[in-house]
C-alpha cells in the first residue's frame, strides 16, 4: 500500500456534478475524474450530497471494492465470531481470514482488518469533505451549516469510536489534516475528541427530521455519547443522558421510543425504523443500485454470506452459525422461568447435535435469534438441522435468525438481477447500530453501578416483560407466520418449553451486575456486541477462556483456541497501515501491544 492511500482517508476527494446530484454509493469513492471548480461543490445541494455519502458507509461498505465482509456494519465476525455467540460458519478455508477470529490466532497481516480499517477512515474521509466543502459554500443559511456540522462531527464520531472499539491506539483525523500533514499518530488517547464531537451533535443536532428517518437526531447524539461513556467507564455521566433519553427520547421519525411489542419486528425488514430504532444503518433494494460483481448494492450487503448454507433464504454461504454455548445460555429455571446465570452449560445440550437433547424450559428469545433442528424458520418451514449446515464438525446444526427475511418477503425485500447475489442475498433489512433495549440495558449497569439496585432491577425486567407478557409474540409449530407483524397466526402450540420471568430485586451489587451482563447477552445475542460487552467488562479472559475449554471437544477450529489478556483485548493494527504510514522510516503508527 502506498502512502497516498492514507492520505485519501484525511483529504478533499474531487466529485464530479453528477456525484454530487445523484449521491449513489457507487460513484463517491471513484477515484478523481480532474479538478473540478470549487464553487461547484460547494453549494447547499453539493455539500448534502458528500454528507449523504457519509451515512452510507454506516454499512462499512462501499469504500474498499466487492465483498467487504470485515466491515460489515453487524461487526458479526469482530463481535460474534470473536467471542462466545457465534462460530465462523462455511468451511475454515472459506473467507479464511475469519477463521483466526474463533481462535484468536489473528496476526496483523489478517486480511479483514484493512477492511474494517478503510471502511471507517473513508466514512471520516467523507464526514471531513462534508466540513471542507461547506466552508467554500456561500448559499446556506447559518442555521443550516450548524446541523450539517452536528451531523458531519456526529458520524465522524461514530466511525473512530468503531476503530476505537476494534483497534484501540488509532490516528485521529479531523478536517483539519490535510495531505501534506504527516504528523498524525496513534499515541493519543482519542476518546476525548470523539466525546467533543458527540456534544457538538447533542447541542446542536434538531429532535426530529420528519420524514428523513435515517439522519441522526439529537437523541441518537446522545445515545451514542452514553455508548462512549459506557466504554470509557464514566457510568455516573452516562446514567443522567440515558434516563433522559429513556423518558423523553424519540426517534427521527418523532416516535416515542418504545420496546416493540413483538420482539422480531426489531429484525423485520417491513417494520423498520421503528419506535425501537435510536440509530440504524439504512437499508434498501430495487433502488437502481448495482448488483454486479464489483457493484455497491444499498441492500444488507455485510451479511450477504451468513444464510444457511442450501435451502431456505439466501444462495449460500453457511456463515455466521450460532454456538452451543449461545443456545445453552437460553435456559431457565423451571419455577421461576429466569436464566441459569452459573451453570447454563451444564447438562444436555439444546438442541444437542447427537444424541438426547435438553427438554427443560428456555427463554422464547431463543427461536427468534437462532434456527434450530426441527424449530420453525419464519415461513420457510422447519429448521432441517444438519441440511443446512455447511462443515458441521465445526459450524454446529444451528443457524443465523436475525438478518434473514421471510419466504413470502422475497422480491420484495430483497434485490432483483442477474448478479449472483442480488435475488437472494441483498435485502432491505436495517443493521441496528443502537436500538433502545440496548439504552435500557446501559441504564442497568449505571444503576447497579451507582448502588439502586431497585432501578437497575426494573430496567432488566423492562426489557425481559417484553417477551414474557406477549406471549403472542412466542414461536409457534403448526401456523402460518405474518411476515408483516413478526408473529405466527396460531398460538396453540409453542414451538418449545418457553417460560421466562422476572427478577426480583437484585440482592446485592455483584449479582445485579451478573444479571444484566447476562441479559445483555441474551436479548443482544448475535448483534455484533458480545466481544466489545466482555473486553469492557474486563470478563473477556475469564469467559473466553472457559468457552474455549467447554468447546475443544466439539470443535477442531477451537482445539488450540486461546484468548490472552493484555493482547486480545484488541485486535493487530493493520500491517499494512503500518507500513504505509511508517515508510519514511519515521515512526508514526506503532502496532498494539502482543502482536
């Protein structure tokens, strides 16, 4: 990699007029076409177009070619894969560079990582353009600039806090770093900016958009300054801006934000941006967007591989299978219908692979999170089990849930083509970022933390009502499913021994905090979190490790697996960043400790 490509990552990119017009993914990260006039980008209608630009690599795609799976916006395989949710799926050799992720054998060299690295530094690239441009502009109104900034500041704060997140000592670049700057280090804590950014956004971002549902509004602003305090461990400044956003928060749209009802709307391309979305990468197919090798769909296409492997949705690939340790976390007490926070993974297995399988009472969660053998798959029938599974010695007999779309939502929610991908893999599903259970969660922690363990109670069983009141809202054998509302038409007969319940006041501080990292887990599995939930816990080693143990015997991907404090609480920076930035011989990046 040469060292004009990092400088593209902090540096004016020229547009043409109709890049600028059309705002198509496709077209803002071609290279330069020759100098354009200035005062042709900078203009109200330009510098709108470079923002847009800007919310589009919230997908992480779209700046690095074709099949950016390391950059996918449900950070599967860095929050999943890595950690205890998920196994990698497919065969080891397939999209190898994700294999290292089960065992954490990740070298810098991996080839994923430069994906997630340029598809968050070309979303600042762009967020910085946005400033640059509009300083040149003279049509709009100072009321305007200041929401254009807010927004521009707002995601240029949300792509370093994913870099932060994944790779910790990282360059922060601003707009004011321009080629010829060659300064910039990863020796600075950049937490402290990011959090300037954010209250930028807070103070100055609008409450509502209207009908402009995937912009930021200030309570996304806050929500995510809360998610950076929550990293950063400042839990007393969290709290306050997540009991506000709980009590007054709405999103874009002016909802009221809300639990929905049913727990798979979340998960329904026909319900998004709904009352739960606070922030969410925005979607869509049929839209005139390529599907062609090398093209830029606007559909999900971080996930495109992560759908059984034959039958039911999608073409292919196997990826993404839900671990044994993920479906035994599903268990609860017979009596009280709570999780079995110590001995989960004790006993028979659900939905064991052999022989007999555990007939004990689960959360009802789990069949919205995961296909399992015999379990209805929305519409497409029975989970068939292994028939769906790629290299079960190692990817397990359960598959991915959540990003899948129903059969009767076909051509509808998905894209249309001759492109491999594009009838089959490409849907108009949303990547929740930030939904509002996950606000209530944080709120659990602050509370435990500040000693009201009555608050931090209520907040858990909040989000654990949802299910256990809406029964409804449960899976069901022998029924139609209603793709438009997420639920299935007869509740006569549940598809498994469901029953959950409510906690009672937490006794003590360490079974509060015990609890809620528990239903984070639950209520959040397979969302991308669980990796970053443990490193910012400090449980990482602990749990990891014990996750390894209970695996080897099942899995010869995880047979030498080993997760090791003090180096995997973050993954290897780039080699080739490295080498690009230090080719001078001047050091300017330094990899992180262990690798």
């Amino acid at each position: 990699m040469k060292k004009r490509n990092f400088l593209i990552i902090v540096s004016v990119i020229l547009v043409t007029v109709f890049i600028i017009v059309a705002c198509s993914k496709s077209f803002l990260d071609k290279p330069p076409l020759g100098t354009l006039n200035p005062q042709i980008m900078a203009s109200e209608k330009g510098v709108q177009g470079i923002l847009i630009g800007a919310y589009s690599m919230l997908d992480g795609n779209g700046a690095a070619g074709d099949g950016n799976y390391g950059s996918a916006a449900s950070n599967w395989g860095y929050g999943g894969v890595a950690a205890d949710d998920a196994y990698k799926g497919s065969d080891p050799s397939d999209v190898s560079d994700f294999a290292p992720f089960e065992d954490w054998t990740v070298t810098a060299t991996n080839g994923a990582l430069p994906q997630k690295w340029t598809a968050c530094y070309a979303g600042i690239q762009r967020s910085n353009d946005v400033l640059r441009t509009m300083a040149l502009a003279t049509d709009i109104t100072p009321e305007v600039q200041t929401q254009i900034t807010a927004q521009a500041r707002f995601l240029r704060a949300w792509y370093h806090m994913e870099l932060k997140k994944v790779f910790n000592n990282i360059p922060y670049a601003d707009e004011n770093v321009d080629p010829q700057h060659t300064d910039v280090t990863n020796t600075e804590d950049v937490w402290p900016k990011i959090e300037a950014d954010l209250q930028f956004a807070v103070d100055n971002l609008p409450e509502t958009w209207g009908s402009e549902v995937g912009r930021a509004n200030v309570w996304a602003a806050k929500a995510v300054l809360a998610k950076a305090y929550m990293f950063e461990k400042k839990y007393s400044a969290a709290y306050p801006v997540l009991q506000d956003i709980i009590a007054n928060g709405k999103t874009a749209g002016g909802a009221k934000y809300a639990l929905m009802p049913h727990y798979f709307s979340n998960f329904n391309p026909a319900q998004k941006n709904s009352a739960e979305s606070v922030f969410a990468a925005q979607t869509s197919v049929q839209d005139g967007s390529s599907v062609d090798w090398g093209g830029d769909p606007n559909g999900n296409y971080g996930d495109i591989l992560n759908f059984p492997y034959t039958g039911g949705p999608g073409a292919c690939c196997g990826f993404y299978n839900p671990s044994q340790d993920l479906a035994n976390a599903f268990k609860t007490d017979a009596n009280t219908g709570l999780p079995l926070l110590d001995n989960w993974y004790e006993g028979l297995n659900v939905s064991a692979e052999s022989g007999t399988s555990y007939s004990g009472t689960l959360d009802p969660r789990i069949d919205w999170t995961m296909g399992r053998p015999g379990i209805p798959y929305l519409d497409w029938g029975l989970h068939p089990g292994l028939d769906w599974i790629r290299n079960p010695a190692n990817d397990g007999n359960k598959s991915p849930l959540k990003n899948v779309y129903a059969a009767s939502q076909k051509d509808q929610y998905t894209d249309v083509g001759s492109a491999y991908w594009g009838p089959t893999e490409l849907v108009a599903n949303n990547v929740n970022l930030i939904r509002f259970a996950d606000v209530i969660l944080w709120a659990a922690e602050c509370a435990a933390d500040a000693g009201d363990l009555a608050a931090a109670t209520t907040y858990v069983n909040q989000v654990r009502s949802r299910m256990k009141d809406h029964p409804e809202a449960w899976v069901y054998k022998n029924s139609d499913y209603d793709a438009a509302s997420a639920v299935y038409t007869n509740t006569s007969t549940p598809a498994a021994n469901y029953k959950i319940g409510l906690y009672p006041t937490f006794a003590s501080k360490d079974f509060a905090v015990k609890a809620i990292h528990f239903e984070r887990r639950l209520e959040l599995a397979m969302e991308g979190h669980r990796f970053f939930d443990l490193v910012r816990w400090g449980e990482a080693d602990q749990v990891l490790n014990a996750y390894y143990e209970r695996e080897r015997p099942l899995r010869p991907l995880k047979k030498d697996a080993h997760w090791t404090p003090g180096k995997n609480e973050y993954f290897p920076i780039p080699q080739s960043a490295i080498d690009n930035m230090n080719s001078d011989g001047t050091q300017r990046l330094t990899q992180n400790p262990g690798y």
